[in-house]
C-alpha cells in the first residue's frame, strides 16, 4: 500500500481536485481527442500555436486521478513553451514513466512532472499518465503552420 500512496502523491491529489486550464480553447486553436479504453479515461486537447510557441494549451474530459492530475500538469508545463520543446518535454516523460531513466537525462528539465516517476511500477497506470501528452502530440502534429488567424 505504501507504494500506491507514493504514487497518489500530494501534487497529483490537488491537480486531480482542482484541475488547471480545464476548458474549451477558443478557435483557432488545434484540437485532438484521447482515449484510454484500459481505465476509461478521455481526454480532449487544445492548442494555440503562434510563431512556433505553444500560447495556449487546455484539456477537457473525464478520466481517474492519474489521467487528470497529467492533463492539468502537462498544460502548466506546456505554455510558452516552443514546440519543439513541448515534443522533447513529451518523449521525456514517456521516458520517465516507462521507467526508462537513461534517456531522461537529455532535453528539457521536466520540473514537476517528475513526480509521476513512480507511475513506471504500476504498468497498467501508464497509459492513464500518457494519454494526454500521446494527445496533444497529435494535435501539435497538426497541420498547424496554416492556421489561419485573423488577429
Ligand atoms: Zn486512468
């Protein structure tokens, strides 16, 4: 049990009860949706990007504590971060939670996100820590250069 309440860490506890950037993004924005059928979690992702930056970046869905607490995090670590980053963000704590450190040396500091570490012993939860970073890969992957902005 110890473990599991390692895992269910404080961070993860208040970003579960109180999400951030938990809404709709206003258009244009870059959109993906994400579904975890092992544990039922859904995500939707959105994204502003400008001149390569992630402006912008909220999530909308239902999911367990994991998947939540991962969404709100990922979109604190993500603003105004460049995309190239936020990719570089992304395969690193894949890394992380795949319990493969090796490759976690390389790239961005990944600050907070670090405390889903312990998620790489618990292999049925890693989908639920992934499924938004997996989803907002896919709507910055995007043809996202061409939207098309009036501002
Ligand atoms: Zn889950």
């Amino acid at each position: 049990m110890s473990d599991l309440f390692e895992l269910y860490q404080e961070l993860i506890l208040d970003h579960n009860k109180s999400p951030r950037n938990r809404r709709k993004l206003d258009c244009p924005c870059k959109s993906a949706e994400g579904y975890n059928p092992l544990c039922g979690d859904r995500v939707t992702v959105f994204v502003k990007v400008k001149d390569g930056i992630v402006e912008e970046v909220t999530f909308e869905g239902t999911g367990c504590a994991i998947s939540t607490a991962s969404a709100s995090l990922m979109t604190q670590c993500l603003k105004g971060v460049k995309v190239e980053e936020a990719k570089q963000l992304f395969e690193k704590f894949h890394s992380l939670v795949m319990g493969d450190a090796e490759k976690s040396d390389e790239g961005p500091e990944l600050g907070k996100l670090a405390v889903f570490s312990g998620v790489c012993r618990f292999p049925a939860r890693v989908k639920c820590a992934t499924l938004a970073w997996h989803t907002v890969n896919e709507a910055l992957d995007e043809e996202g250069d061409k939207v098309v902005s009036s501002e």
